[in-house]
C-alpha cells in the first residue's frame, strides 16, 4: 500500500511537528512533481516535513535538521511512503503480447484473441532494453495500412462494461518518419469510429500547441474529448504514453513518461464505435477496416478497467525508465532490409545499418522447424553485405546479428528462395506520389512527383459537376459539398491538405503534354449516382482526353462495369481496368474489358485468376501493395502492375528485379 502525507498542496497539520517514523513504516520515501519523482530517500534517513507559515512551501529535513528539499506546495503532486508490498496496476482488459513468429497475444485475464491482419506475417524483433518482443510497423503515416492486430471485442460485454464505467489505455511506442512530420491522424493504439477511445498523434488543429501530438481521445457525453500532450513525437524516440477517463471525476488524462500534461472535461456517457468498428486495432485505428495507420514501434498495449491514479500511473513510468536506464547500447542502430523479395543461392544481400564490424556474423534463425543458417559477411559504414548461403531455405526467420558473446535481433525475415526471377512490373502512384513534404492525394504536386520519379503511371479520380467541369477529387464530397451535385463555382476554391485548389482534369492533362516526361495517367471515373451521369463522366473525359492529344499518355479504371464497358468502346479495351474484384477474367473478357485491377484479398482468393487473364491476353493490376512482400507475392502470382502509395519503394522493388534478371 501506498500513505499519502499531503497532496496537491493540502497539508496535515499535525505532521509539522511529528516523526515520519511515528506515522509510517516503509522502505522508501517520495516527493511527486509533475507526475514524476522529485525525489527520494530511504525513509529511516527522513525526520520531519515542515510546512512554512504562509503555507505555500514544504520543506523534507533529515534526521539532523538539515534541509534535503524545499519547493512551493503548487509544484508537489504528493509526498508518499511506498511500502515494499506495493505492486503496479495489473491490466485486466487487455495486455497485448508481441510474439516471435509476428503474432501477438493477450496475457490478460481476459485472454482476448488477437487477430494478425497481413498478408504474411507482421515484423517483430526482440528489443534487450524492454526484455520483449515489439511490434514494427509499415504503415503509410495516418494513411492505408499494411498490417496491424485486430482485438474484436463486439460480442464481450464485460470487455464493454470496463470500457463504459472508466478505463486507462497505456502504451509505449516509437514513431518512424521522415521529418516534418505529416499533418493527419496517425493511430497506434484505438478503436474509433463515430465513438470510442484510443491513443494517437493527433491533427494540428487539435493539438494543445497548434501541432501533431501524442493524444487521448474518448468520445463521452456525446461529444470527443481531446486529451492532447502538447508534445510531437520525435522518430526513433520512445514515449510512454497513458490515457485515463476517470468517469466518476468527470475528467480525461494524458500522462507522457509519468508526466501529467493535460486534463479535460469529460463528462457524461461512453459512447462506443459503430457495431463493424467495435474491435481496437494495435498499429492503426479501427473502423470497417484497418485505417489512419502508424509507421514506427509499439512495445506494448494495454488496457485497465479502472481509472489509474497519478501515482498508479508513476509506478507503471518508473517501471519503463528503470529498463531504459539500464540497457546497453545496441550493436548496431538504424537497421533495414527488404522482407519477402525472393533470393537465389550465391546471391549478395545486403542489411543497411550503422555499426556493423568485420567479424560480425548474421544468424538466420527459423521460427519453426529446421538449423540455424549462418552467414559471414562484410561490414561498410553503411551496412553489412552477406551472400546467401547454400543451405538457405525457404521460411521465416529471425536476423540476429553475432558479435562474439554478444548477440541483436534485428527482425523478422521471410526468405523466399527461387532459381530465376520472374518478370519485373510496372509501378503506379495511388492518388499520385502524396507521401513527401509539399504534396497532398490528388493534387498537381503529387503528379509533378510521380513524372520526376518516373513511376510508370500515377493515378487520380474525377467527378464531373453539374456544370460540365471535370473535377479531382477521391471522395464523392469536401468540406460537406458533393461534386457531382455542385457547380465548380461551389468547389473551386476548396483547398488539398497542401494548400492548393481542388484541380481540373484539364491541368493535369496540361502536365502530360510535357514529352520529356513518360508517366501515364491512369484516370479513374468514379461512379456517379445514376447511369445517365456515369456516361456523361466517361464521355467528358475522353473527349478531354483526345482535345489534349494525350491518349498515348492515358489509362482508365472505373468500379462501374457499365463505364468500363462504354471506355472499352470508345478506347483500346486493353486500356481499361474493372475496380470491382467480382468479375472472374472471363466475364470481363466477355464484356470487352481486357484489363483488372483487383485488391490483394481477392488474387489470393482466387490464384489462378492471374494466369486465367493472361491467356486471355489481359493486364493484370494490383492495388494496395504497400510492403515489398506484399509486392513480391503479387509478383510471384503474375502481377503486370502494382499499385502503390508507396512508390519509391515500389520504383526500388522494380529495380531489384530488373538487377537480378538472367
């Protein structure tokens, strides 16, 4: 137990005079101050605390009468004895355990089922400091998501009376980005969608500083209520991060590294997600799927079914800074290497990095069945070059890194052995090369991108006003007006997230009359709201097309298989993509379409629909390939095309191909 002497500044008369050890016997004596200990002392060494005449000072004397600690009563939190029997906050509701093999697990009493959703296995490595496996995570920043834990709670009711009556999300994660940081909501730890709790990095326009912060945000008595830390998260630095709605109080908390920074209203009921978003996603947000995904570390996620106290949540702090005070220096720091792509025996494989030595050896240690493969290799000042020995199987492994006695995960590894490389495909930009400074989805900057990085085609969505203009856009509205309902006048003036106006089809037409560029724009008509608009879309864009005298520069895909087949008429069927995925190669053949451009899910669903289409004389196009693994098995299936919001990566796992043709 723990015996409060004064707290937020309310003293205890009677201990001005009295003995500490008359009032408590403990081990340990603390001074809290902004949420983390200010100081400490054995408590046989304490003789009294005195509070000043004014009573805005306490002042800690030994034994002897000598001052230790003087402060204003305004900056201490508490002064507490901490008896040994005191143990930290269990997590009750959820505790998610990272695994070896990339699957996770709930320890906590409730033994919740934590789903791994990817298309293979999701990275861990096992950290020395945190003596556990953590979760590394490939998202796009606040974007489309790769891979993440699911926890579906729906059918759990106790799940959702301990969410209901209070509760205290705690994590400790790394964020991976390249700075500045990009504005959006980037998720590592939430179930959100019209309701619900979680942690993340906020939007600048709720931040406490006007910036993208560690937040918490539960949605109580019928309104979010932000939590926000005042604090961006550095990448490659770890944060502790707590979030506490205490409902009896009427108050929600964020607490970073032990440290309280903000307190808020909120009163009132929970309110939970919508029935498909009642689950907490670990590396993204929930929603009907995996969205607003985090890029970088999550060492653990949990959930308490009470409202931590301030010194609850210190002890859960002193926990994490003891191990990070103790660990050593890693062996080697900023490591990377590609997962998945196949490999050919005598092949050189290269793991980027600082700090490998010559001597150092590369274990390939399987997670299941089979030896330990070892490899030597060389060390630059960049990385560490091995080449793949003959006995390397296919499988998944875990990299350690050997440096006499002393040993480093580097991460999990899926090998994939071949004795030729197939075809290299072509890259295309989703919405365009966005993710980089200045850029936004759909906008001018993000086709100027994908033309000076030389993707084979960047992709973008149009509407078609009431008026006649073609506009772009992803979604059926912004900022609350629907395009195909409005007059340009109405949408004109909207701006991207990078400051630029809604464009024209016509100015990125403009863009592809430049020769000295190769990218192709793959245009997509979205599918209006009758069938009368969906052909005065198609129409409208393709005489652009031809007023241009683009149509070398163009492709087209449509979810609407009456505008593919109208496209179809009016350009090469072979130009022409169904978005759909519920067609089999024959029926789109049949109905004069010649190309498909279907998610992952679907291709593995259905494995021979690859080679069904290329019989056919088809093209193959895969969306939503964001990881190289991902890349490499659509590859490996036959893919013509990969889709990507990923495009440097995707442009690098071309080239990669290409280098290890015969």
């Amino acid at each position: 137990m723990k015996k409060n002497i004064f707290r937020h500044g309310i003293a205890m008369v009677g201990l001005l005079a009295a003995s500490v050890g008359a009032i408590c016997i403990a081990d340990n004596f603390y001074v809290y101050s902004g949420g983390t200990v200010a100081f400490t002392a054995p408590s046989e060494s304490i003789g009294r605390v005195g509070i000043s005449a004014d009573k805005t000072t306490a002042t800690v004397y030994d034994k002897d009468g000598k001052e230790l600690i003087s402060a204003p009563l305004s900056m201490i939190d508490s002064v507490t004895f901490d008896v040994p029997q005191v143990e930290k906050p269990v997590a009750d509701i959820l505790d998610v355990q990272f695994n070896a093999d990339g699957t996770a697990t709930d320890v906590s009493p409730m033994h919740n089922n934590v789903e791994t959703k990817a298309s293979g296995a999701l990275t861990t490595y096992f950290s020395n400091t945190y003596g556990r496996y953590v979760a590394k995570f490939a998202n796009t920043w606040a974007g489309s998501t790769s891979g993440y834990y699911k926890i579906d709670y729906s059918s759990n009711q106790a799940f959702k009376d301990a969410l209901a009556d209070g509760h205290t999300l705690e994590a400790v994660v790394m964020a991976d980005y390249n700075p500045p940081i990009k504005e959006g909501e980037a998720k590592f730890f939430s179930s959100h969608e019209t309701g619900g709790t979680g942690l993340y990095v906020c939007k600048s326009a709720k931040g406490k500083n006007g910036k993208n912060e560690l937040c918490f945000l539960p949605h109580v008595g019928g309104a979010w209520r932000h939590a926000s830390s005042g604090i961006v998260p550095e990448p490659g630095k770890y944060y502790h991060v707590v979030g506490v709605w205490n409902k009896e109080e009427g108050k929600d908390y964020i607490y970073i590294n032990g440290e309280l920074m903000t307190t808020a209203d909120a009163a009132g009921e929970f309110q939970f997600p919508k029935d498909n978003s009642n689950w907490f996603a670990v590396g993204c947000d929930a929603g009907p799927s995996g969205q607003l995904g985090w890029s970088g570390d999550v060492v653990l996620a949990r959930i308490y079914d009470d409202p931590l106290t301030q010194d609850e949540v210190a002890l859960l702090w002193n926990e994490i800074d003891e191990m990070q005070q103790a660990s050593q220096p890693d062996l080697v720091t900023d490591v990377e290497f590609t997962s998945g792509l196949p490999v050919k025996v005598g092949q050189t494989f290269v793991i980027n990095g600082k700090g490998f030595e010559a001597g150092d050896q590369i274990n390939f240690v399987p997670i299941s069945e089979g030896e330990t493969v070892v490899a030597e290799g060389t060390a630059s000042v960049d990385g560490f070059s091995i080449v793949i020995p003959a006995d390397m199987k296919d499988g998944q492994y875990r990299l350690v890194v050997v440096r006499g006695d002393n040993t480093q995960d580097l991460g999990l590894i899926k090998m994939m052995v071949v004795e030729t490389f197939p075809p290299a495909p072509v890259v295309v930009a989703h919405r365009g090369y966005w993710d980089t400074e200045g850029a936004a989805q759909n906008s001018r900057a993000s086709l100027r991108n994908s033309q000076e990085l030389g993707v084979y085609g960047s992709e973008t969505d149009v509407w078609l006003t009431t008026d006649g203009h073609l506009v772009i856009n992803h979604n059926a509205a912004i900022n609350g007006v629907t395009i195909q309902n409005s007059t340009y006048d109405q949408v004109k003036d909207m701006t991207l997230s990078n400051g630029e106006k809604l464009p024209q089809l016509q100015e990125f037409l403009t863009m592809l009359q430049d020769k000295s560029k190769t990218t192709k724009l793959f245009i997509e008509v979205k599918t209006h709201d009758s069938y009368e608009k969906n052909m005065a879309v198609t129409h409208a864009i393709v005489d652009a097309v031809k007023e241009y005298g683009v149509e070398d520069r163009v492709q087209y895909i449509a979810f609407s298989l009456d505008v593919c087949r109208e496209l179809a008429k009016l350009v090469p069927p072979t130009e022409v993509a169904y978005l759909s995925s519920d067609r089999s190669p024959r029926e789109l053949y049949d109905n004069g379409v010649k190309g498909m451009q279907y998610t992952q899910a679907t291709y593995r669903a259905n494995p021979m629909w690859m080679s069904e289409a290329h019989q056919l004389g088809m093209v193959v196009n895969v969306q939503g390939c964001n990881t190289a693994a991902d890349m490499a098995d659509m590859i490996g299936m036959g893919a013509d095309i990969i889709s990507t919001d990923k495009p440097v990566l995707g442009m690098e796992v071309r080239q990669y191909y290409l280098d290890n043709q015969d």
